[in-house]
C-alpha cells in the first residue's frame, strides 16, 4: 500500500489532476504526512487525497502563500 500512495504522491501523477505539489514532509516515528498542494479548487484536492483515507485520517486545510499575505498588508 504504501509504494502505491507514493507514486500516488509523485509529481506527474499530480499534475493529472490538476495538482501541483508544492512540498511534503513527514516526522520520523510518527504516522503523520503534510503535502502542501495548489489547485484551482478545493475538490480537486479532496480526489486527489481520497486514497489515504484508507490509511486514516485525510485533513485537508485552505492555505494561502506568504507573499500573498504580505501582499495583503496582514504580516
């Protein structure tokens, strides 16, 4: 399972769907993965993760880059 949610997470497979992954990073010892993705919407991201839900918990959070927040005046 976990070679497949890897090449799940590759690059070109992403861009299939309209993702592009930004970055992703785990813990060492923990269970615990953060992927930093782009999309045009938010349901494209909630496809794209819908196969780690079978390995538990999927949280999918709305973000925005620094420069945007700069940009806004709010840093």
């Amino acid at each position: 399972m976990g070679a497949m949610l890897l090449q799940h997470l590759s690059k070109d497979n992403a861009s299939k769907s309209g993702i592009n992954i930004q970055a992703s990073a785990g813990i060492e010892g923990q269970h615990t993965l953060n992927v930093i993705l782009d999309a045009s919407d938010s349901q494209k991201v909630e496809e794209f993760m819908a196969p780690f839900s079978k390995m538990g918990t999927v949280e999918v959070l709305p973000a925005i880059t620094c420069e945007a927040i700069v940009a806004r005046g709010r840093c």
